[in-house]
C-alpha cells in the first residue's frame, strides 16, 4: 500500500467582514493506493469526524464495490444512506444531478453529511458537482473502481457535468477529503473498459515523465496481463504525477495544469460529435492524443519517430490511434454537418479555446508539452484524417 499525500494551501483567510474566529481549512489529503484499501474508507470518515454519509454509487458496483463501502461506514459506525446512479457518460448530465439535488433534500442532507463517490469517473464528477453545490458544499470522498478514475479523475477536485453542447462545461473545483484507490476492484472490468484507463497513465508519460514512457513501453503485455506489481506501479506513479502537477497549478491559473489535456481537446470533440457512449473516454483520448501528435508533427515541433513510438504503445495497450478504428458507428445522425465541421465547432468552444482560435495542448519531445495557439484550422483537418 501506498499513500501519497497532495499538499493544497488553506484557503484565504477570512475578511474584515467574516467572523474572527473562522479558522483556514487544511484543504490537503491523502491518495491511498493498493489491493484491499476499500475498506478503510470507514474509519477515515470516522477519523474526520463523520456521523453520516451519502453513497452515491454507478448502478453497476451498487451491489458489490459499494456494498463493501457502506459496511466498513457502517462498521465505524456512519450512518449511510446509498443512491444509484445509471451507468455510462450520459449519467453525466443536468437532470442526472438535479435528481440527486432533490434526493439530498428529501434526506435532509446537511453540511455534516459526507458524501462518498463510488464507481468511475462519471459517478465521480457528478457526485462531487452534486458534493459541491448542494448546501454550498459537502465534504466528498472519492472511491474510484475503474483505472481511469484512480489514476486521473478522482484526484485533483474536477468535478461536472456534460451539455449537449459541449463536455464538462458546468462544474467546479471541489477537493476531496480523501483517495481510495483499491487495485483488486480493478480485476473486475471488463478488458475494454481496464484498457481504456491506460490512455491517461500513457499521457503521463509524454505529458511530464519520459522514463515513466519507457517503463511502460517495457512492460505493458505484463499490465495488460493485470500482473498486481506493474498494474499497482503505474497506478502509484500516475497518481503521483497528477497530485504534484494538481499542488502547482489547482485551478489551471498558471499554465501547468492545462498540460494533463494534452489529447483531450480531440477526445471531447469526439465524444460530443459522435454522442456519448460510442466511445469510452479512454479511447477518445487515445485518438486525441495521436492525433495531436501528428499536429506537431506537421508543425515541425515533433519527430515522426516519437509519434510511431506513441502509436505503438497505445496499440501494446489495447487502445485506439484511428477514428475510424474506434468506431463501429456513423457520425451522430443528429449532426447536420459533415464530421471535420462538426468536430472543429467543438473544438472552438473548448475550455482552452480563445475568442474562437483553436489552441492545443502539444508535445515537442517525450515528457513536455505546451499550449500551442493560433494553429491553422487547415492543419486540424489534416491530423484529424485517419
């Protein structure tokens, strides 16, 4: 087991206005990796103080992940109540949250109430938008039970919700109190869904750590193999990785933060375009990050030899580089366009995007990128071609 503690500044201090004798809150809190750690999860909200808990639970896990959720609350004595939530990326939606709003009313939800998230990372942005916003602000803690969810979404306090418009438009930064990061809960995917987290521990690597890259290159038929000592390594690094780079830059004000969407300005296009659900998000970041190679390739910031390299271990790992490879289905039949179109007016609506111009998050070597403006739209047209 391994805990990696993510340091965050206590918010301001209160204002002339505020009552003295408000004190700033340790915002700081733990990740704790490795096989068995679910149950835990009692005693630290026992540990914080909490004499209830809120579980909100993908539909899939009620009866087995969070069924072993609520008995270690329950154990420490926590009363819990728990709440379903539909399977899939489309749970991620407006009405998906108000009807946990109005479940937490109906409960008398108060501010003591800690709210517990347990499945992937759909179910964890939801739940901790609802955590968020609800009553000003519940305390929320993060049991992720896919690979995507441990080594990404459920660490660093992103939470949302998708539009039709646009993915993850409505949200906020809402920090957990804690990390959960069980491995044996991951024996339980199904292989696309477990392959499908990899496409951000591969980002990590090109994005921050060149030798971390390497390592996977060496060993990724071990961890697609779910071998406990590489799968549990590269879900510690990852982790690792995404809470140093969440300490430098929380709300993405300095510049550094926005690195970790380095393919997903593509991957939210796609999943937009094509509909949520034709793709799982790993798999559109897959595709988003090859395709943002080959962009720098073609603005010379890249070697095409980095590029191959990409591409190969994205395929060592069961991941998708083509569009038309990660697609058994046409365009969205409700897009009016043709998908190059389609895909491009997302982008320009995308949270980087700046009074329209496409800018992207692209590598210029194995553990670096940056921000990239001004990007000719001709060019996005090209990379986006298979």
């Amino acid at each position: 087991m391994a805990t990696i503690r993510l340091h965050l500044p206590s918010q301001e201090p209160p204002g002339p206005d505020q009552a003295a004798s408000m004190s700033r809150e340790n915002r700081s809190y733990d990740i704790v990796v490795g096989p068995g750690v679910i149950v835990g999860i009692g005693p630290a909200l026992k540990a914080a103080a909490a004499s209830r808990a809120l579980l909100i639970a993908d539909a899939a896990v009620l009866e087995t992940h969070a069924a072993r959720v609520a008995e270690s609350l329950r154990s420490a004595g926590i009363t819990t109540e728990s709440i379903a939530v539909p399977s899939g990326e489309a749970a991620k939606s407006l009405a998906q949250a108000g009807r946990l709003w109005d479940a937490c009313a109906r409960l008398a939800i108060d501010r003591q109430t800690h709210v517990v998230a347990v499945g992937g990372g759909v179910v964890g942005d939801l739940a901790g938008f609802v955590a968020a916003t609800f009553a000003r602000g519940l305390p929320v803690w993060q049991v992720p039970t896919t690979v995507i969810a441990q080594v990404d979404s459920g660490i660093g306090g992103k939470t949302g919700i998708n539009l039709d418009a646009g993915k993850n438009l409505v949200g906020a930064f809402w920090q957990p109190r804690g990390v959960f990061a069980d491995i044996d809960v991951l024996a339980t995917l199904p292989d696309r869904e477990f392959a499908s987290g990899f496409a951000e521990v591969v980002k990590y690597g090109m994005i921050l750590d060149a030798g971390f890259f390497d390592w996977l290159e060496e060993n990724a038929s071990r961890i697609m193999a779910r071998e406990p000592s590489p799968l549990t390594a590269a879900v510690e690094r990852s982790a690792a990785l995404k809470a140093l780079v969440v300490e430098r830059d929380e709300r993405e004000t300095t510049g550094l933060r926005v690195a970790l969407n380095y393919g997903h300005t593509f991957a939210h296009a796609i999943e937009t375009v094509f509909g949520y659900g034709a793709l799982l998000h790993g798999e559109a970041v897959a595709i988003g990050m090859a395709r943002a190679a080959r962009l720098a390739a073609m603005l010379g910031r890249l070697p095409e030899a980095v590029v191959d390299r990409q591409d190969r271990l994205l395929t060592l790992l069961s991941l998708p580089t083509a569009l038309s490879a990660g697609l058994s289905a046409g365009i969205n039949p409700t897009a009016e366009k043709p998908a190059a179109d389609a895909l491009i007016d997302v982008m320009r609506r995308d949270k980087k995007s700046l009074a329209g111009r496409l800018r992207f998050v692209l590598p210029d070597r194995i553990g670096h990128v940056e921000l990239v403006d001004g990007i000719p739209e001709t060019l996005v047209r090209r990379a986006l071609g298979d």
